[in-house]
C-alpha cells in the first residue's frame, strides 16, 4: 500500500519510477499465489506510460534485481514480509536476505567501475515493532523508562494490562517514544527490521551509498489490502463490521496506538530522499498523538452505519508479544526535514472507510479472513484456550 503512494508521488515530480513487488499473497492458505496487479498500479502505468516500469518478482531473486536495478539511482525500499504469524524464516527470507540480495547486485555491478547501477541513496522502511515495547513515565518521578520486555504472561492473566515499572511494579504511563529507545522486539518481523536497519547502515557506508531508515508508526488508508489477516487493524476491523461481526479489541481497549495517514507516511519518505540531513539517520514516522484500539473500533462501527445492531467485543483476549502502548515522537524527522502529518485521525478514518465502501460497490468481496486465522495462529489467548492448554500439558 505504501508504495504505491510514494509512486504517486514520485510521478506527479516527474520522475521515471521501477516497481519491484512479488505481489504474492501474504496469506499462509494461498500461500505462493500471485495477487493481480492492483488496480492503482494499472492506472499509474496508464497515465503515465513508460514512466512506470512494473517488475513482478521477489528482491531474493538475483537475476531478476540485477534487471530491475540497471540505471537507478534512489530507492525506495519497502517490499516485506509483515505481520506475527509462523513460521519464522519467511520474515528472514524476504526482509533480510532480499535486503543483502540488492546490496549484492549494487557491489558485483559496480565493483569494476562500470556504474551500471548508479544506486545514491536508499530510503528503508523499518518498524515501530523493532522498539517491543514502548516508552513510559513514572507518575511518582517523571523517570522515563524505554521498556526493555514486554509484559510477563502473568500479569495478563491476571488481566493487568498496564505497563508497571519493573523496579518499582507501579503503573506507568505512555510517553512518546524517542529513536534513542534501544529496540527489543522479539518477533521474528521486528528483529528482521532491527537487522535491517544495521545492515542498511554497514552496507551503506561501505558502498558509499547514504541512507535513511524509517521506522514507521500504524500506517492506514485506502488500498490498504482488505485480505491479510495479519496486517492493518482498520482493515481487520472494517471487514468484520461489513461482515456484521464486532471488531474484538484485545486487552481492556485502552492500548494506544498512533495512527499515521499513508500519503502523510509517502510525503515523509520523500522528505527524506530529497533531504541530506535525513542522511545516515532513523526516523520514526508518526503524528506523536494516541488513540486507544476502543476508540477506533468505536469510530469504525459508526463510521459504517452500524451504531444499532454492533458493539465492540472486549473478551480479555491478548497476544502476550503485543506491546501496551505505542505513540511515536516525530519531531527529530520534522526538525531535519520540515514534514509534518496534514490528515487527522478521524479525517483518515473516514477516507479509508468511504474507499472501502466504494471498493464493495464496485464488486469486491469483503470477507472475514480474521477470524479463522486468528484461530488457527495459536497467538491469541482467550480463557478457554489458555484452560484447554492446560488440560492438554
Ligand atoms: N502499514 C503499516 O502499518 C506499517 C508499519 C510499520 C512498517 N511498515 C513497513 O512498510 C512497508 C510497506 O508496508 P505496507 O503496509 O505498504 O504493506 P504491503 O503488504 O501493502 O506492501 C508490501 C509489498 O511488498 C511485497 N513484497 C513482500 N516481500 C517481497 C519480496 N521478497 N520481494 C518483492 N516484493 C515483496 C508484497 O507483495 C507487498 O505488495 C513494509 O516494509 C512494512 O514492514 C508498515
């Protein structure tokens, strides 16, 4: 989805621009199967001709990047594999050794002087998963504590779902997290991005290409895919209410999360391309404000006309890898590069809400692809299957 808007963008400054994208299903029952190039990406090649050069293949096919890479000179580098499911190595295969795939063809084609890819600068997206946990205030001292773990499982099964301080075990609360916040995530996704990011930076450095690695906040808006039932919980939730299923809130629904409009997220990408003093540095992207999973899922019940017949569901289910809180600080990337997010949360809802609408209208079918793989995943804890478990250890 990201992409796409960063090609827009890209475009509309009049700019040549090659797409890489697999376009494979990120979804474990069709795994391997090719999605049909998306609707926006045959609009852009018809508006813009020979401007947009689509490659369908994976970043770990050499043959394939050494073509795709011939005469480029900045990168965007997006394609990943995302979410929290299993098994673990996929996350690796795409998101690092795609990522070391590209730096290889850059060093074997220029290794002789001939410069056939003239690569300058590469702009990455990392994640806010790669920090785990976020960042918190002590209420007694104001100490700012950047989280080293997440929660303990038994905590959540006591159903405490704040943070507590581990030295003090008081009730924290959320601070905008810093880029200076260690990062300890542990899924497979977030220590794929942490690695991403060193590896950008060493590689980087010794092929004297500059980069910038963007650590990105909740990224919503439309094109998000309505059939991952991993990623994007404004489409997760969506297809459930269109489905007339309640959206299921983990924890209590008081988590907070900070959402950022994907033209916003592109606009920044760019801001960073174009600026060198985003060089050699991580940014978060974000809009540093937080909304509780409850209020969105409010928000999108009503936003879908569905106010009578639906009410969020708060089970006290939990994923014991999810953090408590998120809110990212964005202000060292506005202060190198002038950015700042221009939709507000309720403005982008909506846009994605009108966009999904529209999408059914024109035909598609919106499924819930949620609820059984959230079943099958095994990551969910729900009181009946934490006692099923329990009978069968
Ligand atoms: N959307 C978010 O909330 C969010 C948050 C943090 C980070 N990110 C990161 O932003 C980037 C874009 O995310 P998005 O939300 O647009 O996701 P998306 O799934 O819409 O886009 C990712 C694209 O990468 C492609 N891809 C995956 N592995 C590939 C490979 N090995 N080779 C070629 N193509 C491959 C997929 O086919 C897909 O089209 C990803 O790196 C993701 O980790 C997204």
């Amino acid at each position: 989805m990201i992409g796409s808007y960063i090609v827009d963008q890209c475009l509309e400054k009049g700019c040549t621009v090659v797409i890489v994208d697999s376009l494979v299903v990120a979804v474990p029952t069709k795994e391997n199967e090719l999605r049909e190039v998306p609707v926006y990406t045959k609009a852009q090649q018809e508006k813009y001709g020979a401007k947009v050069d689509l490659r369908i293949g994976k970043m770990q096919d050499r043959e394939f990047m050494r073509k795709a890479l011939q005469g480029v000179e900045y990168v965007f580098h997006l394609a990943a594999q995302g979410g929290f499911q299993r098994p673990f190595s996929p996350y690796f295969d795409s998101n690092i050794t795609g990522t070391s795939v590209m730096f290889d063809i850059i060093w074997e084609e220029n290794k002789n002087g001939t410069k056939n890819v003239p690569v300058k600068k590469i702009v990455a997206a990392s994640s806010m998963a790669m920090y785990g946990e976020g960042s918190y205030k002590r209420k007694n001292d104001g100490k700012i504590i950047h989280a080293k773990q997440y929660r303990k499982k038994e905590q959540f099964e006591k159903q405490q779902w704040e943070y507590r301080c581990p030295e003090t075990d008081e009730v924290c609360e959320p601070f905008p997290i810093t880029e200076d916040h260690p990062g300890n995530g542990t899924s497979a996704y977030a220590m794929s991005k942490q690695l991403k990011e060193k590896m950008c930076f060493a590689f980087g450095q010794e092929l004297g290409i500059d980069i910038c690695m963007l650590r990105y906040s909740l990224t919503y808006g439309p094109r998000q895919s309505l059939h991952n039932p991993y990623t994007g919980m404004i489409s997760i939730f969506s297809s459930l209410i269109m489905n007339d299923k309640a959206p299921t809130v983990y924890e209590d629904g008081n988590q907070m999360r900070d959402f950022v409009f994907v033209s916003d997220n592109a606009a920044a990408n760019i801001a960073c391309m174009e600026s060198a003093n985003a060089n050699g540095k991580c940014f978060n992207i974000s809009t540093g404000k937080g909304t509780s999973v409850a209020t969105l899922a409010t928000f999108l019940i009503k936003a879908f006309g569905k106010e009578k017949t639906l009410k969020t569901a708060f089970p006290g289910s939990f994923r014991v890898q999810d953090c408590r809180d998120m809110v990212l600080d964005s202000s060292a990337l506005k202060k190198a590069t002038g950015w700042a997010p221009t939709i507000t949360f309720e403005q982008g809802v909506q846009k994605q809400v009108d966009w999904v609408l529209e999408e059914k209208k024109k035909g598609e079918v919106i499924k819930d692809y949620f609820t059984e793989a959230t079943a099958k995943s095994g990551l969910v804890h729900t009181a009946e299957s934490d006692a099923k478990r329990r009978k069968m250890a």
